[in-house]
C-alpha cells in the first residue's frame, strides 16, 4: 500500500480523490530542512518518512510563491499561515501593484529501490531525482533514491473568497475563481497538487507491476 505522507487533511482529500483507493494517509510529521526549494524539503522528507514506515511513500511539499514578493512565502508557506495568517498574505500582496502569484507542489516517491537510470519519456519534462545521492543535495540522507514531480499553477492574489479547499486557496485566483470556489475535482483538474499527482500517476503503475 502506498503511504501519502502529510498531516493535512485536505492533502489527503485531493490525493485520494485523484489516486483513488491505492493511497492512504500516513500521519507522520518528518523533518523539514530549510531550503529555498521545495525539492529538497519533500526528498529529504520521504526517505526519513520511508525509513519510518518500511512502505512505499509519497511525500507532499507545497507553497504559494508571490512574484512581487519574491517568492514570499514560499518553503515557508506553513509557518506564514499558522503566524500572521493568510489574510496579512493577502494584504502584503494588496501593497503591490503586480498581484501574480503561483503555487506549487513537490511529491517525492521513496520505496527504498532504485530506479532504472535509462531514457524514460515521462521523465523528460521533469527535474527527477533517480540517483542515490542526488541534485537535491541532501548529503546527509545519502543512498535511498527518491524520485520527485513537480507541479505549478499561476494565478493572482485576491481578497479571500469562497469556503472549499484550505490553506491559502481562498485568496488564491485562477481563471476568475479562487481555488476555495472550487470542487475538488475542479481544483485537482488545474492545480499545482493536480498536475503532480497526474505525473506520478502516469509512472507509478509501471513501477508496481515491474
Ligand atoms: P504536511 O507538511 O504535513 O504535509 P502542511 O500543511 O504543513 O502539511 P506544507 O508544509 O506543504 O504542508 O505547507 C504548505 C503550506 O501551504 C500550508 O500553509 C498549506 O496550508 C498551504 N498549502 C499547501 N497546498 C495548498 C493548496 O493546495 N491550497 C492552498 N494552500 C495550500
Ligand atoms: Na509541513
């Protein structure tokens, strides 16, 4: 059984209802390193979430990243809500003239095997990580390969609205709804965290029944 890896509810959500019944939530809260990037927060995460549980896992790092905030809050999405709120986000982004903004998702799969370093066609468009000690830089976690897929949304920031999703959805605008005006199944079929999901899903089989 695949493990997703994360103490959030609306994770879970959004993953099982892209990937169905071949997921459930682990509850594990793994270390987070400090890091510009999202790659090496969720690759580091998943071979700590794999030594704990002993099972496939698959690690889930998100932020929002402001463009005239210079990214602000990005890595540091969690600690800025749980703080100041994302209202105060909203009002920072509301001083700007320049309201775009992304989010975006980092999985990173760890099932304590390695991957076949050939060619693979749904790796091209990727920064995979398939290597023991990896561009993730993690020098400290070394030899459990982990394999990450990225996700991006862009939108704007606008004065919250709606009552779906979590997190930073209702200020978050795409397509003139904000990610909270969505369904799930809206939200996955655009988002950050669907467009990884959708990339994992498309590799995933081919690992388990190899
Ligand atoms: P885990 O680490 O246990 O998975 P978390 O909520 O702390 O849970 P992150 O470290 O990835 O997850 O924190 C990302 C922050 O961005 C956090 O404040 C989330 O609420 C928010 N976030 C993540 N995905 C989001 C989404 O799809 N929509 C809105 N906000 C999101
Ligand atoms: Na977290």
């Amino acid at each position: 059984m695949l493990r997703y890896v994360t103490t959030n509810p609306g994770k879970v959500r959004e993953a099982t209802d892209y990937l169905g019944s071949d997921v459930a939530q682990l509850d594990f809260d793994y270390t987070e390193i400090q890091s510009p990037e999202l790659g090496p927060i969720a690759a580091r995460g998943a071979r700590e979430a794999y030594r704990h549980a002993g099972e496939p896992v698959l690690v889930d790092d998100a932020g929002l990243f402001v463009d005239s905030l210079e990214g602000f809050p990005g890595p540091y999405s969690s600690y800025v809500e749980e703080t100041v709120g994302i209202e105060r986000v909203y009002e920072l982004a509301a001083t700007e003239e320049d309201r775009r903004a992304a989010f975006r998702c980092t999985l990173a799969y760890c099932d304590g095997e390695g991957f076949d370093a050939s060619p693979d066609p749904v790796d091209r468009d990727d920064r995979t990580v398939a290597a023991a000690t990896g561009p993730d830089g993690d020098e400290g976690d070394v030899g459990l390969p982990v394999k990450l897929f990225e996700g991006i949304v862009r939108g704007r920031i606008v004065e919250p609205r709606g009552e779906g999703g979590f997190g930073y959805d209702p200020i978050f605008e795409h397509n003139g709804k904000t990610m909270a005006e969505m369904s799930t199944d809206e939200k996955n079929g655009i988002s950050h965290r669907g467009r990884a999901l959708a990339k994992f899903a498309e590799w995933y089989p081919e690992r388990s029944t190899a």
